[in-house]
C-alpha cells in the first residue's frame, strides 16, 4: 500500500485489521513469514524489497524504488487477505480504503513516521514527492502489533490503487499464534 513505501505500517494495518476486525481468539504474536512483489510484478511499478531477520520480536526491512509521481491523499487501497485452511489460502475478508495515507494513520501513525523519517522526510507524512525513495534496515518490532487476533498463518495482497488501476502490489505472509518468549524461532524460511 502507499506503493510499497510504508511497508511497515502496511504490515502493522493489515494485522491490526486482521486482529480487530475477526473474531478475537486470544493473546499472541505477529510475525512476517514473507514479503514479495505480487504474482505478475511487471503488472506494477518495480520495487526492490527485502527482510532480513534480526531475533524472534525484530525484522529489519529495506526498499528501494522511484516514485514518478507524488504520493498523495488520491491513491486508494485494499488488501484481498486469505487464511491457510485445509492445505491452501482461502479467502479471508476484503479491507479496503478510499485513502491509504488516511487509513495508515488511523492504524500505523507511529510505525509510519518512523518509516518515512528513515527516508529523509521532513515531515515524515503524506503527500510524498516524486523521485527516488530508499529506507535502509528499518527496524520492525513485532510487539508493537495488536495482541490479541485469529490465529493462524494469513495471506495479505495489498495493493496500490490510483483512478481504479492497481499500480503496486505486494505480497505479505504473516503468522498470528500463542508464541511465548521460551518459543524457539521456526520462520527461518521464505513461503515463496
């Protein structure tokens, strides 16, 4: 969403939709399994995105891209989500936005600010200016999500939405469950 750029308060958005707006199962913890650009990349804008895993409650993400327009209050959103059922991803529920700055700020302010000051953006908000746009191992804490959700392992297309043409896309895997602190890490793999 917001074309890749917010990556984190996306990833915060869509688990805090999923946590607040599915039945509430109990107490857990997120966590990113995978983030790809979606099925048919040469559908959307490019994006360079990657994860590198810190320890069991941090991730560190870096992206780079150009933007050839500004970023503005114009560029709607939605996210398909879909949840790992009996062997496949079926289909969850449908967010969708008018405004993906709006929406990141109503449920990712603080991630999102973040996000952009790690960019160089003074203010860190919306709208973004045309050109090139890099955030280099933002730190991601994963206790910073909602605490209580659905368990279970989710599939969230997000995608980028300007004058009803998708122009981004992304593809994030997350995994909501009773992880404690004694847990061992197991998401030491890519889902793609």
């Amino acid at each position: 969403m917001l074309k890749y750029v917010l990556i984190s308060s996306t990833i915060l958005g869509v688990a805090v939709v999923f946590g607040f707006q599915g039945l509430m199962l109990g107490p857990g913890q997120w966590l990113v399994l995978d983030i790809v650009p979606c099925d048919n990349p040469e559908l959307y804008w490019p994006v360079d995105i990657s994860r590198q895993k810190i320890n069991r409650t941090h991730d560190s993400f870096s992206i780079s891209m150009d933007f050839d327009n500004e970023l503005n209050f114009s560029y709607a959103g939605f996210v398909d989500a879909y949840q790992k059922l009996d062997g496949g991803f079926k289909f969850y529920q449908k967010i969708e936005s008018d405004c993906t700055c709006t929406f990141l700020k109503k449920y990712a302010k603080e991630n999102m600010e973040r996000f952009l000051a790690n960019a160089h953006y003074d203010p860190p908000d919306c709208p973004l200016p045309a050109g090139p746009f890099r955030v280099t191992n933002f730190v991601m804490d994963y206790t910073e999500l909602p605490k209580h959700g659905v368990y279970g392992t989710f599939l969230a297309n997000a995608y980028l939405v300007y004058k009803e043409e998708k122009v981004g896309c992304m593809k994030i895997i997350l995994n909501f469950d009773e992880r404690t602190e004694d847990d061992d890490d197991d998401d030491d793999f890519d889902f793609f």
